[in-house]
C-alpha cells in the first residue's frame, strides 16, 4: 500500500552559491535553437529546462533554481560536475597549449594512455589506446580492427543494444527508434541480449539454461557465413534500459565467439570507471576478459572524449593504411581524462559508487514493495534502472506513467533518465559522488510522486 504520511522531499543542502545568471532569457534561448539548430534535437519535459551552472552532483536553472542530476548529464559527468581538481588541470592547460595533433609528441596522452593500460585486468595484454571524440567513433574503430585483424566482416551484436548514431554504429543498434530507414545494416546479426525481465522466450532463469546466450552459436551457424569478426555488447545495456544479464551470459557468448574464430567487444562507454561499484569495468563483474574495450561519457567527466584498448597485435592493424583523428590526442581532453582517472582514484570514486549504490538500490527495492507501478529494480552500483508497468502480470509498460513521474521529479529538484523500447524505464545514474543523503532525497522524490499519480 503507498504510504499516507509522505511529505515534500527536500535537498540536503550545499555550500556552494550559483553565480546569478545574466545570459539570454529561456524563451530567448528557446528561440535561437528552434531558428538555427536542428529539428532533431529532442529535449525533456513540457516547459524544456535551461541549466546554466553545475556542481558536482547539482545543477541550476537560469532562475538559480537546483536539481539533483539524477542522470549525469546522460552518464557522463562520473567524478561531478566542475570537480575543482578537474577545472584547474584544464585551465592549466588551457592557457599553454589547446590544440596539438599525435603527428607531434605531448606527454598527457601518453600518460592518459598508461593509466588506462593500468586498468586493465592483469594479464590481458589490453595496453594500447587509440582516443576519439565519442564512443561512436570508439565503437566504429574496434569494428575496424576487428574485421582488419580476422579478415572477415560479419558482426554479432544484441537487440535492445545502442552503440552509437554514425552510419556503422547505428547498424549494431538494434532499437527500431533508433535507426533511420534509409541506412542500412553492414553485415550485422542481432542476438538475444539477457533481459530477463522481459525474455522473449517466455523462460525462467535460471532453468532456462540461459538459452539467450546460447542462442548466438544458432545466429552463426544459421545466419552467418559461420565467420564473424567479433562480437560487441555493452556489459549492461544503458539506453535499453539498464538490463543486467545473467552472470554467466557474457561467458557463455564469449565461449561461443572465440570458438568460432572472432573478437569480443566489450562496450564500457556506460559502465566503466568504475560505475558499478564493486569492479572498475563492467566486464570484470561477468568474469570475462574482452579482445578490445570501448570508452566514452564518463572517461571525460564531460569532455568529448573516447577511446579504444586493445592488444598490439590487434592495434597493428591500423597500421595497413593511413588512419588519423585530427582530435582524439587533443591537449585539453587528454588532460581532464588524465585529471577525471586520478580524482576516481584519489576520491575512493568507485568505492563510492558501490556503498551508495547499494543503499539506493535497497532502497528502491523497498519502494517496490509498497509501489506496483515498479515492475523491476535492476543494475548495479550507481548505474541503476526502474522498469515501470502498469500491470506486473501483463508487464503492459507504463510508458505514459513515466513521463509523468519525469515531470514530477523535475518539479521537485530531481532530474532523472528514461529508457528501454517503450520509454518506460527510468535511468538512475548520477554522478558518482552522490551521497546517501542524495539517495535517500531521490528515492523520497519518486514515492511522493508516484503517490500523486
């Protein structure tokens, strides 16, 4: 039963005092985009919302008013919006050099560069990186090397996955709201990603036998020439609305792949760094140990940056015709990489991630009890996702439901995601230092106003 004696949430408070903002109006900024910026650009909510200042884990409107950034800037801002230690390397860097190119030496990007190779598992030979602007152009790039290094081309990739919006990345998504009718698939098969919540195969886990992950040698053999070059998935889907495999998922399909002579991707442009809490990448929490890994969003803190590390042998084959990013080893985000890497490291980051993670996941898990709205509490760490349906027998999405709850959430001071087919997902991923106090604040907001619905 909803509780009856739910007051008004209110924001732990802050010390830090918003500049008063003294820019163009909302209605002035509303007009310049509509007049100059593409259609295409969607925002959220009814009355669009103007940020103009942001610290660590808080944003403030043009009338100073502040919000819980529940969603991090869409999982990019890892260590907090404007970290002091961050802003000052940048603006260190900033006033000596802004733009150089890798035809020339810089030291950051070497030493960016050896920090991540330190990240890697022990032994995996995942040393070498190659810097982008996005994780679109990472994705593309371990594509690229894959099939360079197998000499073949056909890639397994998952439903419900998102891999970025170029021409080849939008082909291994496998949204139908993601993908425009006019670009075609090159050569990519979709395989059954382990949303158990929502299984296509009307089973159970664990007596299914996982057979979504077993289904992908059938996606060779049937579908394939029975050669792919590799494999990519994202360790817990984030747009698809943050589903959490099985443990053994990744095992099994990474079995499958290698058996068959293909690479194994492992996109971390959502969960890495430590998000999910108890390990730095959302690989390690499977047990498994990709051929290349992929990063973007919160390598950065909100710089355009990202990345691809692999193995030397794998590497080369870039080396077998002229491949440049004019700039993927640009100065200043290779500096507030480098800054972003040594605050999660110095700050406790992920271990932040994983105490808060844990309170704020019992603690929707707990809403769920009293709120049938919620058909499922999953992720892990601070990478958390809340499917919403109107009935838990049908599982009928509460897509309606969960603009409404966005609504009232940003009413409130709170800012989350949606996500997943039906929009019916809420993605909680804020920043990763996000206190219990914060938590406690978020999950309070969402009853007050689930309550209200």
């Amino acid at each position: 039963m909803p509780r009856l004696d739910i007051q008004m949430p209110v924001l732990p408070p802050t010390k830090h005092v918003p500049e008063p903002y003294d820019g163009p109006s909302k209605a002035e900024v509303l007009a310049l985009r509509q007049q100059f910026l593409t259609p295409g650009l969607i925002t959220y909510y009814r009355d669009p919302l103007l940020i103009v200042e942001g610290k660590m884990q808080y944003v403030w409107d043009e009338g100073g008013k502040r919000y819980l950034d529940a969603f991090a800037g869409i999982v990019t801002v890892s260590v907090g919006h404007c970290h002091p230690y961050v802003v000052e390397k940048v603006r260190e860097q900033v006033g000596k050099l802004q733009h150089t190119t890798t035809i020339y030496l810089h030291p950051t990007i070497g030493l960016f560069g050896k920090k991540l190779a330190e990240k890697m598992p022990a032994g995996s030979e995942l040393s070498l990186t190659y810097f982008t602007n996005s994780g679109s152009e990472a994705n593309e790039l371990a594509v690229l090397m894959s099939r360079e290094f197998t000499g073949r081309s056909e890639v397994i990739a998952l439903r419900n996955s998102y891999h970025g919006g170029t021409q080849g990345t939008m082909a291994l998504t496998a949204h139908s709201t993601w993908k425009f009718p006019s670009n075609p698939p090159s050569a990519v098969k979709n395989a059954m990603p382990g949303y158990c919540y929502r299984c296509p195969y009307g089973l159970t886990y664990p007596s299914c036998d996982v057979k979504c992950a077993r289904d992908v040698e059938q996606i060779i053999r049937y579908e394939t020439c029975g050669q792919p070059a590799c494999f990519i998935g994202e360790t817990i889907q984030g747009v698809g609305g943050t589903v959490t495999p099985p443990p053994e998922y990744f095992q099994i399909v990474y079995e499958i792949i290698r058996r068959y002579g293909g690479l194994c991707i492992a996109d971390e442009v959502q969960t890495g760094f430590g998000r999910t809490g108890a390990h730095y990448w959302g690989f390690e929490n499977w047990g498994v140990t990709p051929d290349i890994v992929t990063m973007a969003k919160g390598i950065g803190n909100g710089a355009p940056l990202g990345a691809c590390t692999t193995r030397l042998e794998i590497a080369k084959t870039t080396t077998n015709r002229v491949h440049f990013n004019t700039f993927g080893g640009n100065p200043i985000s290779m500096t507030q990489g480098l800054a972003t890497l040594e605050v999660i490291d110095h700050e406790k980051i992920q271990e932040n991630a994983r105490i808060v993670g844990e309170h704020l996941k019992k603690r929707l898990l707990d809403l769920q009890q009293r709120q049938p709205l919620i058909g499922e509490v999953r992720g892990l760490g601070l990478m958390l996702g809340v499917e919403l349906v109107r009935d838990r027998q049908s599982k009928e999405p509460a897509s309606a439901e969960t603009i409404e709850i966005l609504e009232g959430c940003k009413g409130r001071g709170l800012l989350v995601g949606k996500g997943g087919l039906y929009g019916n997902v809420l993605r909680i991923k804020p920043p990763m230092c996000l206190s219990k106090d914060d938590a406690d604040f978020l999950v309070d907001c969402l009853e007050e106003v689930m309550a209200a619905l």
